[in-house]
C-alpha cells in the first residue's frame, strides 16, 4: 500500500509487518535494566505506562538536571534483539531488558531507519525519534560492554547500536509475539542520530 502526503504529492511506503515484538519491559524505577512483563500499555505523547522515562517532559535523570522542561523525544526505547546475537558472539550474555529497552525486537533493521518512521506496534503507533546514546553505566552492567555497542565505523563516524528511541502516537497494549509494521516518512530522508 502507499500513502499520498497532499503537501508534497510525495510517497512514502507502507510495508506490511516487517518484524514482530520478542518481549516487552517496564519498570517504575530509574535502574539500568528493566523486568520482563507480559504486556505494556503505550500512553499517547507519555510513553510506557508507570515506567519510569514516562512523560511529556523528559525524565531520564541526566536530561531534567540539564533542563527538566525539555519535551521527552525518548518516551519508548526499542532493542533489535538482533543485538543480542552479536553481543554472544563477542562473548557478552545479555537477556532481553538487560539494556533497559522497553520493546526487543525481531526481524526489523532499526538502526536504519529514519527519523519520523512510524511503527505500528499491535494497536499503537511508535514514531521514531533518533537512537539511544549509550552511556558508561553499560560496562558498571557488563565490562567490556560498551565499545561493543558504541565504537568507530569503517568510515570514521561513531556508530551506536544500543537502539533507538521514539514517541508514543497512539496509545495501546503491546505484548510479545505482536506484528510490528513500518511506516517511512515522505522523502527526504533524515538518518538517526542521538537524542
């Protein structure tokens, strides 16, 4: 299917389900990992229902003492479980929440997409907002942690690949197993970078 932006008389592509939902995490605490649950509940402009990065204004601990009233563009953070594979061949064993993500992934290349790419997520819609930028908290996790998901690529550009981050554009339940269908937007397209 493709959807007509008026404005532009552009199109962007609407592909069916790309990947699916492996597991979902929440925690009310402002810890490094969070819990598996059975289902989350994405509030509309909020995030993750009683997690604890929910909220119109930002909340990750770092971002509110530099300016508490900046708008929270990291509502929902997603993990390609694909990441995990390649941390165990670099002999890291980290589980799905292990990174504090809220949706593990499967079948979707999300570090590649760009910014304002909808994704549908059983009943609610995910706009992506950029990726996470990996911090040092991740080797006080797992030593050694850190240059596997934030180091150099081939052309000299930083690389992250702790996930991305996004808003909340329709509330609803997601659970594992959920088809995850992607929207891109109109051209041109802008890549990811951290927020």
């Amino acid at each position: 299917m493709t959807v007509t932006d008026p404005a532009t008389a552009a199109t962007t592509s609407t592909r069916p389900a790309a990947g699916r939902v492996d597991a979902v995490h929440a925690s009310r605490d402002h810890g490094f990992s969070k819990p598996t649950v059975d289902r989350v509940v994405l509030v509309e402009g909020v995030g993750v229902e009683g997690d604890a990065h929910a909220g119109v204004t930002v909340q990750h601990r770092s971002r509110v003492a530099a300016d508490p009233s900046q708008p929270n563009l990291r509502q929902v953070h997603l993990i390609h479980g694909e990441l995990f594979d390649r941390l165990a061949a670099a002999g890291h064993a980290v589980a799905p929440g292990d990174l504090g993500e809220n949706v593990t992934t499967r079948g979707i290349d999300l570090l590649a997409l760009p910014v304002g790419t909808r994704l549908t997520i059983g009943a609610a819609v995910v706009t992506v907002t950029g990726l996470r930028n990996p911090c040092r908290q991740i080797d006080d996790f797992q030593p050694g942690l850190l240059k596997q998901v934030l180091h150099r690529g081939a052309d000299g550009g930083v690389e992250r690949l702790a996930g991305v981050m996004g808003i909340v554009s329709r509330g609803g339940t997601v659970r594992p197993g959920d088809a995850i269908g992607v929207e891109l937007p109109a051209p041109p397209h802008l890549p990811l970078t951290r927020v």
